[in-house]
C-alpha cells in the first residue's frame, strides 16, 4: 500500500496516520522525494483501505500489489516523464535518442560525434569516462577530467550527456557534468550506489543486470525512487544466455512487459543487446515496435578503431540511417496506438 | 564446397567430377531435391576450386565457409520462394500470416476461425490435431479425423493448412490434407523424422529447439534440404532462459541473424515466444521489424475455453487488430529496406 | 491417485470400480505393465480415498500430489530394481558402472574395450550403433550390423549391452542384442519413442534433455512406464548454460532431487556433464556423493583416436584409475547413509 | 608474462627493467602485495623471454597464457594457504568448514551458534550483518554494531569470523572485526570494492556472480590481487539457471575446472548452491569430490524462524552430522589422491 501525502501535511496528521497504521500493525516506510511525500506500507494483513483513506493530510492512497511499489504503474498510471531541460524530455511521447561512443577517448573524437549527432537533430550524446572492465589491466577510461572536456564541448553544442557512474564516491564530482547518470548492467544490485543515487536531483538510467530478472531490474528502480529520486529509466541491453552467436540475448519480452507494469521510460540498447554492428537497426526498430520510448547506441566515426565495442559500433553513415528509420517506425508505432 | 550439376548432366559427366573430386580425396554427399542435382564436400585441403569448376557437367560451384551447406546464403544469394498453390506464396518479399487454434477441437471451432480469417483475408490457418504434451495423461488431439475435417472445410474456404507431424509414421496419412508440415520445437533434433522430411515434396516449417542454436537450427533444414526437399522454412518461437516473468523468451536477435545467413524464409511465432497474450501483438510487430516473412500465431473466438494455450491466444477482435498492425508494419520496412 | 489391481482381478470388480471413479467424476487410465495393473486418476475434485480403497479388487491406492504419477516415490517408496540377468542389477544398493566407447568403431575397438571392462569387473559396456549428429554429413554409426557384432562378442564375455535407440523403427531389430535401450538427449520429448519404449520388455535408460527440466524427464519417465515398461533408469548428463569453459553444465543438484523424488534408479554421465577428460572422475566421484546408483562414461583404448567425443574419453589407465575410486567413494557414502 | 622482483631489488635494476620492457614495447603494471613485488606485462609481440630474465634483480619470470595472470596456476605452482592465525589455515590441505546463519540477529543466537561450532570443532562462523536484498524494505542487518558484538564473543571462543562486505565505506570499521571478509555474488564485478579490498591486508572470499561464468571469476580475483592483497578464496554458490527445481545450480564443474585453473583455495557454499535444507549435505559431500578445499554452509538452531534463507538453512543435528560426513569424505578424497 502506498500513501502518498498532501504538501502542506502537518506533524499532527503525519502522527494520527502513523497511529493509525499502527494500530493495524502495519510499518511504514517514509519516503520523500523532489515531487512528494509518501509512505510505503508493507504487510499481509487484510484491512478496509478507506479506514485510513479519508484522514486528514491524505493526498491519494493505493493499494499495490506487485512486490516493487512506487514504480508500478498500479500506483502511478500516468508515465513519468523526465526532463532534461533546454526543451529535452523523456518519456513524454516522444522518441529519444542517446548516441555516441562505448569511450571518450579525445577531443577530436568528442568533436566529431557532436557534429555527427547536431546533423541528425540527435540532443543526447553517451559515453563512457569510467569504464568497468572485466581485466584489471585493461583502459578504464579518461576520467573527470576527460569528462569535464567533453561537458565543455556538449554545452557549447546544446548537447546533453549521458555516462556511467560506477561508484558512490564518482557521484558528487560527476554531477554538476552530466545530465544522466547511468548505472551499468554489473552494478544493478550494487545497493548502495542505488542508495546513493537515490538522494541526489539527477536523472538516472538503469540497466538490467547481466542476468537480471525483469523483476530486480523494477527492485533497483525501488530503491532509487524510495530514497527519494523519481527521475529514473529503465534499460534493457541483452542478457545472458546459451547461444554463442551474438553477444547478448536482446530481451524484446521484457520491453513489453515492462512498458506494462511500470510508469517509468523504458530505453532499448541495442547495441549492447546483439553486441554484432550489421544486426543493431533491426534490434533498434524491433524495440519500437515492442514499445521503448527510446534507443541508446553506440556510434563512432571509425569503429574499428574505437578504445572498446568497436564491432557493435556503427559508423555514421549507418548511424544517420538508422536514426531515420528509427523515427519513422516510431511515428508509425504512435499512430498504430490510436487504432 | 557445393557443386549443381547441370539437368542434363551424363553418368560420363558425373564420374569425371567424382574422380576429380577423388584425386584432391573429397568425398562428395550426392544430394537430388525437387530443384537440383548437387554433390555436397566436406574436406579441408585447399585447392583451387577452378580446376573443378571447368568440368562439363557443372552449372554452379561455390565454396561455403559455413558449417551447413545448402541453406545458406553463401550458397545461394537469392531467397527461396515456397509456393501453396492458389496464389498462396511465402517468402516472395510479401508478408505471410498463418494464424489459428492451438489444437484442431470441434467442427465449430474449425468453421468460427475459418470466417475468421476469410474476413481479415488470412489464406493459411494453423492448428494441431498431434499434439506433444509433457504428461501422459493430457488431451492429444484429435489426429488424422480431425484433419480430415479440418481439410474438407479449409480447402471448401481456399484456405491452406498448416499442422504438426510428430512421427515417421504420420507422414504418409497426413501429407494429402497438409499444405504444410510443422516440426515442432520438441523435435527439431528428431534426425530420422528430419531424414523423413526429406523424402517428401511438401513445404516444412522447422520451430528452433526449445533451447536449440541458431547453428541447431540451420543443421536442421540442412537434414531436410540434404535429403531431398528444398521447401523449408524456419521458426523462431522463443528459446529457454532464466527469467520467469514469461514463457519463452523470444530471441529477436535470431530473426536478424537468419534472415542474414540463410535464404530460407524466417518465421515468427510470437505466440509462444512470450506466452502471454497481452503482449503477442507487441512482438508480432517486432519481428517484422527484424526481418520476418511471417507470423504464425495462435487465435480462437474464446481463448479462456480452449484446450490448450488459452493465456496466449488473441480473441478475434484482438486477432483482427494484430493483423492490420502487422500488414501496416511490413509495408514501412519493406519501404524503408531502399532507403 | 494411483490404484493397483489385484493380480486376479475380476471384470465385474473392474467395473464396479469404473462405475465409482465415474460417479465422482474422475476418468481413469488405465496401465499394465510387466508387474502390474494400474488406474491412474488426474482430477481436482476432494474425495474421501477410504470410500474406493475398500473395493474388492484393489490391491492399493494413494493419492500422489507430484504432477507425475506412477515414476513418483510418493507412490511407490521402495527403489525400482533393473534386473539385466547373469547377476547383474541395477539400483539394489551397489553401485553399477557402464563404460565404453562413443560409437563402436570396429571389432578390434570392441575387443580391447572388452579386455579392459573384464579386467575392471565391469558388467556393462556402453556404445553407440546409431549416432544423432548435428550435420547430415558426419558419421552415423555401424548400424544395426555393427551392434549384431558387438554383441557376439559380449555375450560370449558375460558383458551386457547399453546402446541408444533413435526411431520407432529401429526398436523391433536391435531388441534381441541390447540389454539396455538409452533415448538420448535430443529424444528425450520424442513422445511416440517414448510410447513405443513403453510397449516392450526391455530397461529403458533415459537422458535428461539438453535443457529439459527434471520435471520433464519424470513425465518423460511416466511416459514408458504408463505405457506398460516398468524397468526405467533415468540418466543425468549435463545441460546448457552459459558457461563456455565447458561442454554441459552437470547438474549435480538433480543427482541429490532425482534420488528424492523417484523410485526410479539414477545414473550420471559425468563424460558428456562436464565433456573434458582431465575432470570427468571428479565429476564422477562427486555425482556418487550427490547419490547416483551408478555411472556411464566414455573409455577407449586412444582416445585422440576415436571417432567422436574422444576430448572427453578416458584412456585405459584413466579409466580403471577412476573405476577403482568409484566403488571407493560408493562404499563410503553408503556407509555413511546408515549414520 | 609475470616478472616477480627480488625483495631488495634496486631502483636502478628497476628502471632497467623497465627500459629493457620499453625497448620490446611492453608496459609493465607494477603490483606490489604483502608477499611480493611484480610486474605484469600484456602484449602480444614474441620475444625471447630470456634476454629480460637474466637481468638483475629479477627473482622468476614466467609466460602466463591465460588471460588473467597472477591468480594462475601456471604462474604459481604451490597452492595458496590463508592463515588466519591462531592455528587456522584454509587451503594447506586440510578442510575447511565456516557454518553459521545467513544474518545475524541477536546475541541469544550468536551464543547458540558459538556453542554448536565449539561442540562440532569448526574454528570460522558466518553471519551477515550487511544484507544484500532485493527490495528495499527488507531487513538488512545489524551493521557494524552487530558485528561488534559477535566478534567478541568469537574471539572470547577463539572462532574466527567471516562477513559480507558491501561497499568501499564500510571496510575501514569492519577491518578490526572480520577475518574474512566476503564480496557477495552480486557485487562480484563490482570493480571499485574489489579494488580497495586489494589495498587491505585480510583475507578476501570471492564468490561468483550469479551468472558469472569461472574466468570473470578469476578476473575478479586479478583484480584484488592486482591491488596488493594476495589473500583471495573463490567460491561456488550456484549459478542461475532455466530449471525452476532449486533455487540456484551449483556448479559442481566449477570446483573441478577452478582447483587446475588457479592456486586459490575453492571453497563449496552448498546452502546457496541448490537452496534446498533437504540437499545441502549431498551437495557438499560432491563439491569434497571434486576438489573443494572447504565448505561454507548455513546454520541455525531453529532455521524456520531464521530472519532469511531459512528454507537452505541447517538445524543443529543436520549441521553436525553433515560436519561429521564431510570430514570423513574428505580424508578419503586425500588419500585416493595418491593412489
């Protein structure tokens, strides 16, 4: 059950409510946010919701009966839409798109991608500074300051930038140059960075775990939204399976499903989600269709020679292709609704 | 290495290549479908193709890198065209739905889906009267009666048919009534009814393994197409994975990749790739944004009553709705395949 | 609920019982096997049992709450015996081993691995006759010939004979050569295999599929036995995963779940579970511990040699090494069981 | 390739090392641990590996062809002992057993735990006070005042403890508390506390990701290692799988491939690794089979009222015996290791 408070609650109702869920042995959760005030109620017991409904300083109450909470749509019917300001939403309707390399390798490169995105009227740009990495001995990444560099440029360009943050003590140097954080597939149940991502005023996008269930994937969004950041997305980028012909499974399933049962946007990446270059169009379109109010990928003005996922790369010829068609088949998808 | 013997090839002819193919010790697999005469070779030793390909006798020679032969496209650029008949074709660059009951139940049920589908302009409809259940005890359907029936009225309709075989035995009785053998998920390694396959000139469509590859797969049609039998077409219809939130987990990156490796038409089964019939239409869509020829799908007038499948059948009304989607969906990427 | 018949049975007792199971509306199916008549009832409703138990006729009867029936300890609580003559069982509380070749290549393979097994006091010999392979183009075993062979010399060793079957068809020919028939993997759902395994006197040993769930290879059990074949042993040998350091992931859980849940004796194959030589006797030895009754494994006098599996074949030495552990292990966990 | 220095290595000999490195265009990363003082080199050019091994101040040079490097048997021959102090050691050939529940709830309960390893001589108790879980309303430990407290009644019954770590925060507060600290399955690409766990001079045990494969595994390990700290155990705990039967699948190849992959000591976690109280003594009797060095296990006086993972949690008569039986098997699995 989810209550959710009116602005102007006094300590005197706060305290008649929390009684009143006491005395049917319920504990809540405070959970407070930039856009309200609410308490979570976990518990078995069975009880007339309209007893607790109409006190005072009660804004809307909802019972909700999937295991995640204040991500489900069962509480929030409406989708949430997340602003990045200068006219970028997400979420709203409309199609977003996120593009740019695995890594920000140099200036140049940085320079490039931003032309490339300014001719295809593309307003995000990704990119990894921090980079996880299965080897110790691999490059991790330029860091803040390569970070800093590519802000510069971005703002000049009317660019926002999405990139990883890996670890809770990144967050507060990140924040005044990124406009979302990501929180990359390994680090899906890194609780604390959840937590911690949970109590700053910054969009973030959530990736399912490696072989996470659809299910964790709404949990973690639960604990970002319950330590008070509504701003989050959602997503899917392959998982984990048997088959060795590409590198990820591209879960279209749980596009769908997902769109269903949460508020929150949901963003297709295809690039991760087949892992092999020739194929990301047909994966990007497919995730329209099955509903994503968005795609991330990766481009590159040269792929083969990209610091890392060179091969599910693309270049911006096939970039700008795929941009195009990718609009269209939105378009059509948005029309198909009405039917 | 796959050479096509001309139609008139010689028994001179034909020795000549099998001594040349002798003297650099290939062992060539004679294989004879409806279409062609080839000698398929699997060996390593290098050599100069050329040498062999000047043979009278020749009218085609390639190497081919892939593990399976005849389905691929290396082998043959151009994609094959199954034909039902009555203007009834698959993968001639249009777009084939085949839709119906789970299982074959009644005569009603058969007539209710055939004006179903007369109405929405659907000309195959799918059904089982063998049915492969994990319990011994469950409904098998109604076997070679039941498609009697079926038959009488589809063909009275112009309607052609699509049915599982489950055994050797069952061919024989089943091919006057079928237009269209399905192998079903369970037995896509079933190697001897794949070698029966073979023998028969009737369209096959092959489901991948419940958690087959899509090498598995490939190997499959080339049972088939190296017995004698050409007119194959593959299924994706959603593999085995860890996530619970659905039955099957379709594999979109399995319509991508097939439709690049093989000229054998691609079918989706989004029925059983996610098992739940909110969401049917949602990955409909997505597969033919991947690439699909087709869709078969699973619909009844009243799916809560049906035998089996019931929580992932569309209704009518849904069915019709999918369909005009699917048609409209088809349109936009085949237009946007020549961008 | 399972209902035993009295071995003498009268047609009128029969009825009487029919009329009962009628008028509580549950359909019986009815069972006979080499040791018994059965009515097997799958319905919802609650009764009172006491009020068909004391029918005359009825030998026994329990409700059996596990989705398989006959092949469920909850039914029948001692373990099933294999008895192969000449001494030799199967699942009595010792421990049994068959060992052998992938495929039988030629009489002096047979010869060798025939010394070796009676050198090790090793009853059963293990190889293969007809060979499912994923490309129509590899070597598919001696056939019916080549097992008439084998056997020849195995009778006159006192060895007995594990070989698998691949059709309906094969069944009738090689039933007086084999002791034991084996479905192997990819038939483990070939139900009209299963139905015809059911109707002969013969044990039947059955794979686990390459992804089948152990709920699956009990219906795949209760197959055989509800078609009248009591004599089932069933056979863990590994399933997919995502794991690449390896052939299959060997599923020792099932091992412990399997010996739980089913009277039926179970039987490991370590050589295809883990499908490298260096670490098959661990796995062997571990699968003793977990409570298999017995072990199939690969051994050949070369096996860099052999036609197929030869990376996950022991050697000679090997082979007795890990034998001799085996019977080791097996006195141990079954000391330790009366603990 | 591995360069390990001589303990009074010289800043000269260092830098003409590293120019004798430069000169075949290989970069160094330095790793200075408790134990030693290396240079890793990854490149691919061929060189002649003696023309650097001859320099001085150079103590062993080795070529390492795995991809990870110093957690690798073939850099490092002997196997790793751990010693705890006060006469504990895991992996110098003896076994290993950490019992004890999945969270630590009070003091009753840590004095119930203390008495039953005392009785049953097992000298390392587990217990979580940092709980990793799904959603954000469960419980989640007692934190750092809960260890407190049960380190000293550990230290006063001379049990030596191992704990979850969770993230970089807390490892300067539980250093003086834990003897082992354990990274969990979800934080094992956690990259940022693997790292710092490296600059620390405790023990570290490892468990695999929930669908980790086994090189990402010794990749993590690499990654401490890498850091300074040499002191690393790995750990099996189940691996997620399709099968709905169990709760994880324990991967009992796993064991076998890692004890001839790394010198690290393995330990079995068996409780977590098929999540069933009815199995765990058979799956940690095979993970002996098959190599493990020890085995960490849940235990509980009362598991039914235990605050999580209950259902996989030993009562105090199961635990001792299984302690009993494990013992037993080990020192058979020793002494066939010789044969």
């Amino acid at each position: 059950m989810i209550i959710q408070l009116q602005e102007n609650v006094s300590a005197q109702e706060r305290q008649d409510i929390a009684s009143a869920l006491s005395s049917i042995s319920y504990k809540g959760n405070d959970v407070k946010t930039q856009f309200g005030d609410y308490i979570i109620c976990v518990g078995k017991k069975e009880f007339d919701i309209r007893g607790i409904g109409t006190l005072p300083g009660i804004k809307d109450i909802h019972r909700v009966s999937d295991p995640y909470k204040l991500v489900s749509k069962k509480w929030k019917v409406n989708n949430t839409v997340i602003d990045l300001g200068d006219g970028v939403t997400i979420g709203d309707g409309g199609f977003s798109i996120m593009a740019g390399p695995c890594s920000i390798e140099c200036e140049e490169q940085v320079d490039d991608l931003i032309n490339h995105l300014k001719e295809n009227n593309v307003r995000i740009m990704r990119g990894g500074v921090y980079k996880p990495r299965s080897s110790p001995y691999s490059f991790r990444g330029l860091g803040i300051d390569g970070l800093k560099m590519w802000y510069e440029k971005a703002r000049a360009a009317g660019i926002k930038i999405i990139t990883e943050v890996m670890m809770v003590e990144q967050i507060e140097d990140m924040l005044p140059y990124a406009d979302i954080l990501q929180v990359g597939a390994r680090n899906s149940q890194n609780f604390n960075l959840l937590d911690a991502l949970g109590q700053v005023d910054k969009p973030i996008l959530l990736k399912r775990g490696v072989s996470g269930t659809i299910d964790e994937l709404l949990y973690a969004a639960e604990y970002i939204f319950s330590n008070g950041n509504e701003k989050i997305m959602l997503c899917e980028r392959g998982i984990r399976s048997y088959e060795k012909a590409y590198r990820n499974c591209f879960d279209i399933n749980a596009i769908a499903i997902l769109k269903d049962k949460t508020h929150l946007p949901v963003i297709a990446d295809p690039s991760h989600g087949i892992g092999i270059r020739a194929y990301v169009e047909q994966i990007a379109l497919a995730s329209i269709m099955a509903g994503a109010d968005g795609v991330i990928m990766e481009a590159h003005k040269v792929p083969e020679k990209a610091f890392s996922d060179g091969q599910q790369t693309l270049n911006f010829r096939q970039s700008s292709l795929t941009i195009k068609k990718m609009r269209k088949t939105f378009d059509l998808n948005l029309a198909m609704n009405s039917w």
